[in-house]
C-alpha cells in the first residue's frame, strides 16, 4: 500500500498557501463589494476539493494547476480584473508599458486568466472524465475539453447574471466587459484555445509514451451497443 503521508503533506502545503493568498487578497481590496463575489464560487470550490480528496483524489498536477488558477483568481479580486495594474509593474521594470509594446488598449489580465482557465483545468476535468466516465481513446480527450468549454460558458452566463442581479458599478466591475460588446465570446474563445493547447500536449505524451494508443483510440469510436434507440426504443416500452 502506498504511503500517502507525502501527498497529505503536500496538499496542506497547497492549501496554506492558499489561505495567505486569500488573506493578502482580502486586505484592502481597491472593491470589496467586488471582492465578496468574486470569491462567491471560490469558497464552495474549495470545500468540494476538501470533501473529495479520499473519496475523487485527483493527481499533485492537477492539484497544483487548480492552485495556481485560484491564486490568479485572488489577485484579480484584489484589483478587480479590469483594474490589474500589470502595466505599471512592467514599466517599473522595463521602463515601458506591456500595453504601449504590444499596442494593446484595454486591460487584458481577465484575457489571460480566462486562456489560463483552458490550460490550466482542462488536465483535472480530464481527470475527472477518466475516473468517473472511464473514458478512454478519443472520448478521453473530447469530453474535456467540451466541458472546458461548457464551464466558461457557465461562468459567463454567471457573470451575466450577477452583473443584471446587482447593477451600478458593482455590476459593471465584476463583468469587466471595458466596453468590448463581443467580451463573453472572446473569454470563451481565449478559454477554449487553452483548452485545446493542454489536451493537445496531453495527446502528444500518450501518443509517444501509450504502447497501446492506436488500439484504445479506435475502439473508442467502434460502435458497441447496437440496441435500437430513440423512436424504436420508444415504441418498445410503451408495446411492453
């Protein structure tokens, strides 16, 4: 039986570590009203990953990419998304603006936390889809990143309705839209593309390092259950 003392030890870790992020989070937010709901579906995040470890452990990688996803989270709470100055630390060190380099207008933290997103959970729900799914070959690496998708257009759906729930200003600074009419299309298209990057790099590893790839990839798409279905399935129960 493996000893699992180190993996306990290192989820603590992740976990304090977490705790300091989320208390410098908390000090002096520049919104605080803003803060609270940023952090609304942090909170019951984290208690899943805690009542889950024994019962869904996932792997120290996918631990630690959640980890480092929330943390990012926190420092745009603390800010606001909108408000991140990551320019000014840029000129502080390079003596000029990421924005002016790069000839960008808004502010794009909530841009790279959103591609982050893709990147960074495509691995644990793929983690996910293999231990409670079973899915294997070419389903094991759809699904994830369909659900990749599918979580950010329910975040955005969120986002949408708080912003309707709340109004003013605090409406205005949770959705961050900074006027871009297409902003929800363009997080989920950003979320997305990191989606595909991580289970394209995931497809690479098993590619080279699956002895048996090529057969559990084509017996995925083999047919196996050749019941009829839908209206013939229908009349069968209701002739029973």
């Amino acid at each position: 039986m493996p000893d699992l003392r180190p993996r306990k030890r290192y989820l603590l870790t992740l976990f304090g570590v977490f705790l300091l992020v989320v208390i410098a989070s908390a000090i002096r937010p520049w919104h605080p009203s803003d803060w609270f709901l940023e952090n609304a579906l942090v909170v019951p995040a984290i208690a899943v990953l805690i009542f889950t470890r024994n019962k869904l452990p996932l792997s120290k990688l996918s631990y630690t990419l959640i980890f480092a996803f929330l943390c990012l989270h926190e420092l745009g709470a603390h800010y606001t998304y909108s408000e991140v100055p990551y320019d000014a630390w840029f000129e502080s060190l390079f003596g000029t603006t990421l924005n002016g380099l790069l000839g960008l207008e808004r502010n794009h933290f909530d841009r790279l936390v959103h591609f982050l997103s893709g990147l960074f959970l495509a691995y644990p729900i793929r983690e996910l889809v293999l231990r409670i799914g079973g899915m294997k070959g070419f389903w094991g690496y759809f699904l994830p990143l369909d659900v990749t998708m599918s979580t950010s257009m329910l975040y955005e759906l969120i986002e949408w309705g708080a912003a309707v729930a709340f109004g003013g200003d605090l409406g205005v600074a949770y959705l961050g839209t900074q006027g871009d009419v297409w902003d929800a299309q363009k997080d989920m298209a950003l979320a997305t593309l990191g989606g595909i990057i991580a289970i394209l790099i995931i497809f690479g590893i098993n590619w080279q390092s699956q002895r048996d790839f090529a057969r559990e990839w084509a017996d995925s798409l083999r047919v196996k259950n050749h019941q009829p279905l839908g209206e013939d399935e229908l009349a069968r129960r209701l002739a029973g």
